[in-house]
C-alpha cells in the first residue's frame, strides 16, 4: 500500500455516537461487530460504525490506536456486566451527592472496558467543587473516577425523548455529532420565532433547523427583499411578501383600476441586486427616479 493510504476502521461507544477511526491491525469486523480497542483512556468495548477502508494519510489526525481482537463471548459478557454495575454505581453517586449538598444532576455512568475508570456524567448551572466527593467514590468503587459536567444537548441525546414533531429526538436516534445553530436559520425559513415552537428538549434551538437551511438559502439569493421595486411580467410593482420555501414573490402592481397582488415564481421576477455597504431603500429609490 502507499504510504500516503491509511486503512482505518470507524468505531463507536454508543448507539448513534460519534465515529472514531482506528487501525484494523489486521482485522476486518463487519458493521455492528463488536471489537475490542485501545483508546486514550484505556481498553474499551465498541461497535464497528465504518468497515476497513484505505483514506489519504493526510486526512488522519493524531495517532490511530489499534484494534486488539473480535469481541468473543466472554468479552461481551464482561461488558454488559460492566454497564449493570455502572447503573448501581450511579446510585451510589446520587446519594453521595445529596450527603455533600452539591448542586449539580447526574446523567449516566459508564466502566471502561479494563475497569480502569468510572465515569459520571453530570449537568450544573455553575461550577461545582465535587473534590470531597471525588474521594468517597474513589475509597467506595477502588478505581480511579472521573466526574465530566456536558451540555444540555448532550444531556437530551443521552436521556433521549420525543420532539415537538412527535418523533424520537434526532441527537438520541441518529445524528452522531452537534452541528451549530443559529436563530438566523429560522428567521431565513420564515419560522415563529417564539422560543417555545423552535427549540427542543434541551431548550436549545431545534437540530432540524439545519437540515433544509442550504435550500433557503440559495432560494433567499434569487428573492428580492419585501419593498424592492421589481419588473414583472405584468408590468413594475413592489414587493409585499415572499415564500422562500416555494420560491415565490407577492407584487403590488398599480393599475388604471386600482392595485392588484400577483404572485410570481422568483424567476419571473427582474430587479437588481443590492450593492455592498448600500440600502436596498435607496437603491430603490434611485431606480424609481431613473424610470421616471
């Protein structure tokens, strides 16, 4: 093989986690088959997201880790063991939490696969000085904890639930990583912007805001903004309203017998585009001098 190709494998820890590429040392486990790997923070039990395939070495960040073996049976036993003791552990956590007074809610609990680790994840308003607590866990479970604080996103994927479209939330059922979102997305699209209709269960602004927001946008190129004089097959009138997702545009068109509202689709509809560091207003206005 070149050496400017590299065989990778995509892996994943949890249903619709994110992908971490790792070297097949040899190995070519189907999608879904569980493997063992080494990771930064130990030996860990995951399922194969990406089968083996060669990419640009160019394209790899940092050290890929290899994978160990197949998960055999004593494996898979050994890691479903793990995640019934991290559940009980997380109720150990819990009280403790209370005993210290702390402010702050936990989330999950995960083992790595060696035992090596015990994770708590948790969600705070403000930072939390959970150092005592650290020492009971680490004195009760003998190993070494780590107490991480995430995101009320990563809070929602993690719990999951049912959206505002009636379907299971997007972040728990396949979406693999958070992408931004802006309230713009939802102001091109044409949306409420009551915060109740836009956001999710994390309380942030909706994932699927996103998903079309590439169409708007290249339809809000070819639309001229409400009071724009354009030119229509009907004549020179105003622009009242627009439909970006039908890509349509409502004119008013002053006649003998009064005004008169037609819709155009947008490429039936003629008018300059806005000039940098200038107003649409005065451009119009210019416009509508020189045509007199």
């Amino acid at each position: 093989m070149s050496d400017k190709k590299r065989e990778v494998v995509g892996v994943r820890f949890k249903p619709h986690g994110k992908v971490y590429y790792f070297d097949p040392a040899g190995y070519s486990p189907a999608v879904g088959e569980a493997v063992i790997i080494e990771t930064s923070r130990g030996i860990e039990y995951g399922f194969t997201a990406i089968e083996k395939r060669s990419v640009e070495a160019s394209e790899i960040v940092g050290e890929l880790k290899p994978i160990i073996r197949i998960a055999d049976r004593e494996d898979t036993d050994r890691w479903i063991t793990n995640r019934n003791l991290a559940r009980e552990a997380l109720l150990v956590c819990e009280d403790k939490v209370k005993e210290h007074g702390l402010e702050m809610r936990l989330i999950d609990s995960e083992y790595t696969f060696d035992n090596s680790k015990l994770l708590f994840y948790f969600t705070a308003d403000d930072r939390v000085d959970f150092r005592k607590l650290v020492r009971d866990l680490a004195s009760i479970f003998r190993t070494r904890i780590e107490l991480r604080q995430i995101g009320v996103r990563d809070e929602a994927k993690l719990i999951g639930g049912v959206g505002p479209c009636g379907r299971e939330c997007c972040c728990a059922s396949f979406l693999s990583e958070f992408h931004p979102v802006s309230i713009n997305m939802a102001k091109d699209q044409g949306l409420s912007l009551n915060p109740e209709t836009i956001s999710g269960l994390c309380g942030r602004l909706l994932c699927c805001l996103r998903y079309e927001q590439e169409g708007y946008a290249e339809n809000l190129k070819r639309l001229p903004k409400v009071g724009r004089h354009v030119i229509t097959p009907e004549g020179k009138g105003v622009v009242v309203s627009t439909s970006t997702l039908k890509a349509l545009v409502k004119v008013k068109i002053e006649g003998e017998d009064g005004a008169e509202y037609v819709v155009f689709p947008a490429e039936e509809v003629a008018f300059k585009p806005r000039r940098k560091g200038g107003c649409d207003r005065a451009c119009d206005h210019a416009e509508h001098g020189a045509d007199r």
